[in-house]
C-alpha cells in the first residue's frame, strides 16, 4: 500500500495560513495525492486533490513537489470550522480505494 | 438533500445478534464503499462495490456480508457480533470508482457490541 507520513498534529491561530506537509517518497508515477478531512464525529470530507501540478479550488491549495514525493495542502485563512484531522492519500490501482493513514489533527486557536 | 446517507445513526447491541447498516447514495454514481474506523481513529476500507458486483474484499471476516440491490444502495450485514466490531462504520461513493475521482462519504453509523 501507498504509504504517507504526516505530522501527528499542528495548530493554527485563526485567519492565518497554514501548510501542512506530506511526504510520500513511494508515489508512482501514476498516484493520485489525495486530501480529505474528518471533523469531529463527522465522515471524511473531500478537499482537494492532484496529480502534478499545483491546484488550487475553494477551500485550499494543493503544492506538489516537482518530484512528487511531497506535498502540502495550504489553507489560505484557517478558521475555527477548519478544526479537524487532515489525511494524505494516494490512490493507486484501478478500484479507487483509498487507504488513509494517521492524519494531522488541525487545531485552530482564536 | 443529503447525498449520502446511513441507518442507522447509533446502533446498540450485544455480542451474538445480527445487524444490518444501511447505505444510500442519491448521486448517480456507480460505485460504493463500506469503510471501518476503529477506537484509534484508523479509516479502512472493507468492500468496493461497482454496479452491484463486488470489486474490492479486504480482508474481512466472512461475517460480515455486503449486499447490493441496486447501485444507489449499499446495505452491510453483520452476523454474530463480537466485541471487535464495535467501530464507526461509513459508506462512500463515487461516479466509476476511478483512483482520480473525489469519494463522498456518509455520516457514519457508530455500533457499539456490549
């Protein structure tokens, strides 16, 4: 399986950005890196994601490394409701199924 | 509307029933996940159905068995229930299961075994 490794957890002062890394030294060449998140006691929700080059959508940015072994979702102004755990993905083979590590709980101080 | 939904939303029981976990999917889309999220949070994924035929069987005890009588349902049945599967259980889909498609999950159904 696709392996990423994340921070355990981050905190962020409100309105501010925030980068959180990824590393995934074991991408493929035809890897997807995914980001989704989990609010507390909710389901995973969908962020953004991206094969090589940079992307950018309504609720953040996705920087991946010219040679795709890291990358790093930006969130441009956290607010409280950004609270949560962030995971790095990467899908691999054709049945789309994600396989989702450790994640980074996000905290947000006001 | 809510574009993926679960029943039920908590489900108590005690070691021995048998359970079933509902899954619909008002989206179009042809395929559905079940996924596990134990007590230390980890999210793994048990089955993959495309257009009601099975893709994806982790590995899963053969107790649980899902059933898919259409492609906008995605129903998870759970026989002789231990302890260990107590767990927040969420479905998911996507348009054709594509590693590049974006998955949308449920709320969770949260099942606690006694």
């Amino acid at each position: 399986d696709a392996k990423t490794t994340q921070p355990n957890s981050m905190e962020s002062n409100e309105e501010e950005p925030v980068h959180l890394p990824c590393n995934h030294s074991t991408i493929s060449g035809t890897d997807y890196i995914h980001w989704y998140r989990q609010l507390p006691s909710q389901g995973p929700e969908y962020v953004i994601h991206g094969l090589t080059s940079n992307v950018n959508n309504r609720m953040a940015s996705l920087a991946i490394a010219e040679d795709r072994k890291s990358s790093t979702l930006i969130l441009h102004r956290a607010t409280l409701r950004d609270a949560a755990v962030y995971y790095c993905i990467l899908s691999r083979g054709s049945q789309g199924n994600l396989i989702f590590g450790k994640g980074t709980k996000l905290s947000v101080k006001p | 509307d809510t574009a993926v939904s679960q029943t039920p939303k908590y489900l108590v029981t005690q070691m021995g029933n048998d359970k079933s976990i509902k899954c619909e999917q008002n989206l179009g889309h042809d395929t559905m996940y079940w996924y596990k999220q134990d007590s230390k949070k980890f999210l793994k994924i048990m089955f993959s159905y495309n257009n009601k035929e099975l893709i994806i069987n982790e590995t899963v005890p053969n107790r649980f068995s899902p059933k898919s009588p259409d492609k906008a349902h995605l129903n998870l049945h759970i026989n002789s229930l231990e302890l260990g599967d107590s767990a927040v259980y969420f479905c998911a889909s996507s348009s054709r299961g594509l590693r590049q498609e974006t998955q949308y999950f449920g709320p969770g159904t949260r099942l606690l075994v006694l």
